[in-house]
C-alpha cells in the first residue's frame, strides 16, 4: 500500500495500471493497494512448509513487480544498509538481508559460533517480529583451503558432494546452517527465511561460481558440477527445514575484466546463462545481483548497460520455470567502491552523466516494466546510499515515488496472513 499526499488526481503511473486496487481518495491522500491475495501458483519447496511460509510464498506471488524495497544489514553499524535507506529515503526497507558469515568466528570457519551469533539472531527475530521479509545469504567457507568463498585455488565444488573429499564435512556445515535457521522463532512462530547459497554463479568472483577466472591453470568449475553441488545442498535443507524459501541467483556477468582471461564481457545468450541452473525443484524464486556496472563507466540508457543480458536472461528463465523473480542484490557501485563509503563519484561517473542512475534508468525501467522484479536490495555500504553522494538526490526520489513500496507501505498481516 501507498499513500500518496498533495494531489487531487491519481499518478499515471497509476492510471497506466489496470491491475492496481483499492484505489481510494479521502481529500488528502490516495490510497493504493497494489496486492491482492489470490491462490499461490506455487507451494514452497521445503517439506511442511510453516503456515507464515507459505503465507509469505503467496504474498511474493501475488505482490505487483518492482515495488518492495530491501536492503543488506552489516552487523555492528546500524548506519549502513537499512539505515542508509531510511537517511536518504525516509523510510526503512520492507525485507531485511543478513549474513551467515557474520556468524562465524572468521571468514573461513566452518562453525556458528562466534562472538555475534545471539545477538544476529535475536535481530532477525525481533525485524519478523516488527512485519519485516528477512533475507540471508552465505558467503561459504572454501573445504579444502580453510580459506574465505574468494580463495579460488581450487575446485572446493567437485568435492564437497557424495563422495568428494570433502563432503562429510560440507555436510556437517550445513546441519549447522539448517539448526540456525530452523532455530529462529518468535511470538510461537518459526521466522520464514528467504535463502541464497551458491549465490552469482555467472559471475567469476566465488570458489562456486561456474564462471570465474582460472588462477593457476586451475579447472573451472563446470555446469554439471555447480548443478550438482547446488542440487545436493538445497535438497538436503529442504528436508530438514520448513520455514525457508530458496533463491537460485544467477548474477549478471558485466563489463571490463568480466571474462575469464580478464578480457571485456561480450553478450552471451540465454542458454549460456541457464546452463548451470539446477532445476525448478531446487528453488523458489529465481534472483539476479546487479550493479551499475562492474569497472566501466554507466553507459546511461538500458539497452546499453553491460549487465542487461545477464538481467533479462535470469528474468525470461523466471517466466519460464514459473517462479517468482527479484533482484537478491543491487547497487550505484564501481567495483573499488564495493565495500566502501566513498562520498561522491568518480570525474568518469559524473562526465557520464550518472547522478541520475536510480530515476532515469531505474525507476523508468520498472514503470515501464523492462524490469519486474518482485523486490530489489541494496547490498550494505554501496555509494548509492551514501548520503552525500552524487547519486543521493536520485536514489531518494526513486525512494519516494508511489511506485515503491518500503516497510511503512506493508504490514505483518499482509505478508505472514
């Protein structure tokens, strides 16, 4: 739902839809209901799915693309993520993203049990509690080095499955994953999760990922072998969970050093992009990660933007399994500025005209419904939500439009019934 304040006719954003209801006028604002709660085309994957599980299934189904906002926290500064969206935009996002390395002692542990672990998990709990959609990714540990999910001096993925080297303890690691996640509870309920493991996998940054850069004349990771690694590890959590919705993310492989070789990503097709996809029965919504760009300057229109071709393959292969589609991560970023805070652009960004990005290529993008995703989140600590920055006044306008929907826009019993 979206208040819009100070006019006396509907938007046209809002005349343009023939789907949009409960549209209402009360003199002061109108009232857009942009939901409707209809039968699910779908149920969820886990065995026994919880009734807010699938209550929040349905809820995804059924809400209209391109409309809820969320963003990744980082554990220990309530400023970035959720709190830069609320500095810039004024509210905070409707789904909540969370880290299951931020559990672990260090990046590479295969345990739980670090110093934030409680205090992570009393957080979601409390955010389910408030009416939020919570997010989690794992950043994996690599099984063979011991090292973080960037030590790419191995295939990890060719023996963490039956019979590889290092399965019993993949295996073990994620019975810790699955008691976590089916340990979060409030209020007598158990908090749905929505899930990334093996996340952007079409993009060369992770040991699992089934394009990425070589290092040492080291194999890369092959269709089969993600297929079956992914199919392994969500099969094994859909029997042992029943409050989590898995999310395949494809990722979206971008400009200069995109390639193998660190050569200059060229387009590649739909079936190159669905090749490492393991299957309707081992996700229920499909994701892509994308960023303004990867290390070039922002090309300034759609057609043009270097990850369009990974966005739109992962979006037709959403409508062609069924599945519900969303944006897992998303950001204003040059690769460098990533993990930072850097206030301002760089003088290539800003001579390409970039202050815009968020409202003329974003936001005209999903009125015109180029892209539909059902949420979109801001990854924690990109220059886009950095207030200050050259792409602040941008992000918070598309923040601001009746178009999309933040945490005030929802309530607890429309996404959990």
């Amino acid at each position: 739902m979206k208040r819009l304040a100070g006019v006396n006719s509907l938007p046209e954003w809002v005349q343009a839809e023939s789907d949009a209801r409960a549209i209402a006028y009360d003199g002061t604002y109108w009232t857009v209901r942009r939901y409707n709660r209809t039968a699910p085309a779908l149920t969820p994957i886990c065995k026994n799915p919880t009734p807010e599980t699938v209550a929040l299934y349905a809820f995804l189904q059924n809400f209209e693309a391109g409309q809820l906002v969320g963003a990744q926290t980082k554990f220990g500064d309530p400023t970035m993520g959720p709190g830069q969206v609320f500095a810039v935009g004024g509210d905070y996002p409707a789904i909540y993203g969370y880290e299951i390395a931020d559990l672990r002692p260090a990046p590479g542990a295969q345990t739980l049990d670090g110093p934030n672990a409680a205090a992570i998990k009393a957080d979601i709990e409390s955010k389910f509690q408030q009416g939020k959609i919570i997010s989690i990714v794992d950043h994996l540990p690599n099984f063979l080095t011991g090292g973080d999910w960037y030590d790419k001096t191995n295939n990890c993925v060719r023996e963490i499955g039956p019979g590889g080297s290092r399965h019993a303890e993949f295996t073990a690691y994620l019975d810790k994953v699955i008691a976590f996640i089916g340990s979060l509870n409030a209020g007598g309920k158990k908090v749905p999760v929505l899930l990334r493991i093996f996340h952007e996998v079409k993009l060369p940054a992770f040991w699992w990922s089934n394009y990425r850069q070589n290092g040492a004349g080291v194999p890369y990771v092959s269709d089969e072998e993600y297929r079956a690694a992914a199919r392994f590890a969500v099969g094994y959590m859909k029997e042992r969970l029943s409050n989590v919705l898995f999310m395949y993310c494809q990722g979206a492989a971008n400009g200069a050093g995109g390639n193998p070789d660190g050569s200059t990503f060229t387009s590649k097709p739909d079936d190159w992009y669905w090749s490492s996809f393991p299957g309707a029965d081992y996700c229920d919504l499909i994701t892509c990660d994308i960023y303004s760009n990867g290390a070039a300057p922002y090309p300034g229109t759609f057609e043009n933007w270097p990850m369009r071709d990974g966005y739109s393959a992962a979006s037709r292969l959403a409508q062609r399994e069924g599945k519900p589609f969303a944006l897992a991560e998303c950001g204003f970023a040059y690769s460098a500025q990533l993990w930072g805070t850097s206030a301002g652009s760089s003088p290539d960004e800003q001579a390409a005209g970039t202050d815009e990005f968020w409202t003329e290529l974003f936001l005209a993008q999903l009125r015109a419904k180029a892209i539909q995703p059902k949420f979109f989140l801001f990854w924690h600590g990109v220059t886009t939500m950095s207030t200050g920055n050259a792409q602040t006044a941008s992000a918070a306008t598309m923040l601001q439009d009746g178009l999309i929907q933040t945490a005030s826009d929802v309530s607890f019993a429309e996404i959990y019934g």
